[in-house]
C-alpha cells in the first residue's frame, strides 16, 4: 500500500513565490523615486528600472517555457529562484556603488527571474496540488497572494523611505533583505524536497510554424497588441501617480510614505476586483465584461485629469505605521480606484484573444508571456510625456490605450482567420 505524499511545504514555498513574483516587480515602483533623487534623473530615466524589468519577458518568455519542457519543475524553479537572489543582490550593491548602471543590470536580471518563476509557479502549484478542483484551489490562494505582494511592496518601500528628504536605495535594503531571504529559503526547501513532475511528454512540434500558425489568426494580432497595452496601463497609472504625488519641485510633494499606501490600495483594490470579478465571469461574457472595465476606466481617467480641484479624506498608513485620515486631491481618488477597472483586464483579454485557436493555444501563451514588455515599455513613454508635457497631461497616453482595449473588445476580438 502506498501513501499519498504530502506537499505542503512546496507548496508554502510556492505561495511564497508567487508573493514574491509581485513583491520584486512591484517594488520598482517606488525604487523609481528613490533612484531619481539619488541619480538626479528625469522621470523618463527614473522609469528604466521598470522597463528593464519587463524588457527581461520578452526576452525570455518563449525560452523560459522551452527550458520548462526540457529540464522540468524542480530545476526550474530552482534556477529562477537562484537568479531572483542574484538580481536583488545587485539591486542591493548598486546603491552602495553609487551605480545607476549596475541598478539597471539588477532590474533586468530581476526580471529573468520574473519570467522563469511566472512560466513554472502555475503548473507546479496545480501539480502539487494533484490537478483538478484541488489545483484549482491552489492557484487561487496563489493570485490572492500576488496581489497581497503587490499590494505591500509600494507601502513597505514608502515607510522606510519616510520623509527622508533625499532617500537612497540603501534607505530600503530591509525590503531587498527580506526578499533575498525568501528566495533563499526557497530554493534550500526546493532543492531538498521531491517535486512531482508531469508524466506525459509533448510531442515535438515545430516552434516557427507553431508561431506562424497562431499569427495567422487576426483576432489574435489585435489581442497580442491589446495585453502588451494592459499590462502597461496597469503599471502606467500607479507609477506615474507615485512620481507626482512624491516630486517635491513639480508634484504635490507628499510624505513617501502615504504616497505609498495610497499606491498599495490601488493594488488592494485590483485584489478585490479579482475577486469580484470571478464571482461574476461565469454570468457574463468576456467581450462584455472588458467593454465594461475599459470603459469604467476611461471614465476614471478623464475624472482624474479633469474633474474637481477639490480634496477628500483617504485612509493611510504614515511613516510612523498609523493609520490616519490623509487629505488628498479626488484626481488621485480617481487613479486608485482605476485599480478595479485593471484588475480582470488580463483574463479576459487572453480569453478573447485565444478562442478559436485550438492546438496553437500553447504557443499563443509564450507569446503572451512576450508582451508583459508593455509594462515596461509604456510607462516609460508616459514618464518622457509627464518631463515634457506635464503629469496629468501623460495620462492622455493612458486615455488612447484604454479607448483600443474598447476597440479590441467590441470589433478586434471577433474570431477570424487570415
């Protein structure tokens, strides 16, 4: 008689990379503050950080699932883990070398990690959880504790940070610390622990007609342009926001750390939105529910840039961890709550994207994986706007972005084949 094995300590190591995932990449955020007082850089260049971040999944999404194919899970994992370590630990370095070269390097290596984590977490948090309803289950506790990641990395990074008048990347080591220490301790739990692999093998395809295939549908070009287009209207609006509300010259100068918070709740809103949300997809179309988000967001943003001057009591966490009533422009109200409208672009976007295309489902998937480079890419183009044209006044790049998700969604996502 065999026993079932019992997983739970991979799969706690699990959750904690998927913490982490958000953790590392949402950190970048608050680190473009800080590297633009340290550096004396513009907004544009404060931004290189993010995008050499999400420059790493173009880079690296396709060969990451090939390397998941070739050599498994575990080894993955483990190799993704151990990159993750090497790339903070450069981020770490650069602020004691002084370096903003060596601070980019750590960002792009960061994001190899990124991409090797977000290509293995998925089917190896579903396979340890034996597939099914159990797999099912798994993920989901995993994607809330993304978003609980991404939610704490702006407020934990503002609260070190503080009302420091000129803060460097040293003033937020704790936050990298923490960060090494669990990929350390998961990769020693990994590296020690029997990981389940998959039985069955892929048959061999080829890659390029694979490719070829997918691209032939239209409906699918459009969807690749509308998630590259997502993911950096997620990033956009909340960096944006935080280099305004933090710059002290042409912002409105608010202490780090309540810009933080502010920052956190527009993830903890995208959380809830998920959670909404999937309460609610199976009652409504995809089309439907991403003409409604992107439509909600286009109102929250033309709210933000043309609405009242006037103010509003919002709840922060302050440098000194007390959670007070903070007095803050609606237009930030707005930004916050466009959270909500991101928060189930994603899924439905891919979904939309990928109907119709049977065996080139999988290779769609790496080449979705490519386009996260948006959420480099865009934000640093709305950083080069707010340098010449104003903060609020970037956010018309947010506006044109959201009005082709609309397109996508009502015309662009109708099935067709080339």
């Amino acid at each position: 008689m065999t026993s079932k094995r019992n997983y739970a300590l991979p799969i706690i190591m699990m959750f904690a990379l998927f913490f982490m995932i958000a953790f590392v990449t949402n950190i970048q955020t608050p680190f473009a503050n800080v590297v633009k007082g340290q550096f004396g850089l513009s907004n544009f260049e404060s931004l290189l950080g993010n995008m050499a971040t999400f420059i790493a999944y173009l880079v690296m999404g396709l060969p990451a699932g090939i390397l998941l194919g070739k050599i498994g899970y575990k080894k993955t994992a483990l190799i993704a883990v151990a990159v993750g370590f090497i790339g903070v630990s450069i981020t770490l370095g650069s602020g004691y070398l002084g370096s903003f070269f060596v601070y980019i390097s750590g960002a792009f290596i960061s994001g190899f990690s990124m991409t090797l984590l977000n290509t293995v977490v998925n089917p190896m948090l579903n396979t340890l959880g034996g597939g099914g309803k159990k797999g099912n289950q798994l993920l989901t506790f995993g994607g809330a504790l993304n978003s609980t990641g991404g939610t704490i990395a702006p407020i934990f990074a503002g609260i070190l940070v503080g009302q420091i008048a000129n803060p460097q990347i040293s003033d937020v080591s704790p936050a990298l610390f923490v960060a090494m220490a669990i990929f350390a301790l998961t990769f020693l739990v990994l590296y020690f622990v029997d990981i389940p692999e998959p039985n069955e093998t892929a048959e061999e395809s080829d890659i390029k007609e694979d490719i070829k295939g997918a691209l032939s549908f239209t409906h699918f070009r459009f969807g690749l342009v509308a998630i590259f287009i997502y993911v950096g209207i997620e990033v956009g609006i909340q960096s944006t926001a935080y280099l305004y509300m933090a710059d002290k010259v042409n912002g409105l100068g608010m202490d780090t750390g309540v810009v933080g918070s502010i920052i956190g709740t527009y993830w903890f809103l995208m959380l809830i939105g998920r959670i909404l949300g999937g309460l609610i997809a199976g009652k409504v179309s995809s089309k439907v529910m991403l003409t409604a988000v992107s439509s909600l967001g286009l109102v929250l943003i033309f709210g933000a840039m043309y609405g009242p001057e006037s103010t509003i009591k919002f709840p922060v966490i302050n440098s000194s961890l007390s959670v007070v009533l903070q007095e803050i422009p609606i237009k930030i109200m707005f930004l916050v709550l466009a959270g909500l409208a991101t928060s189930v672009m994603w899924p439905n976007i891919f979904n939309l994207a990928t109907e119709g295309l049977g065996k080139y489902t999988a290779i769609a998937s790496g080449l979705f994986m490519t386009m996260v480079v948006g959420g480099g890419i865009l934000p640093a183009v709305q950083g080069a706007l707010a340098d010449s044209i104003g903060y609020m006044q970037s956010y018309w790049l947010i506006i044109a972005s959201l009005s082709y998700l609309v397109f996508f969604a009502l015309i662009g996502s109708n099935v067709k084949k080339s």
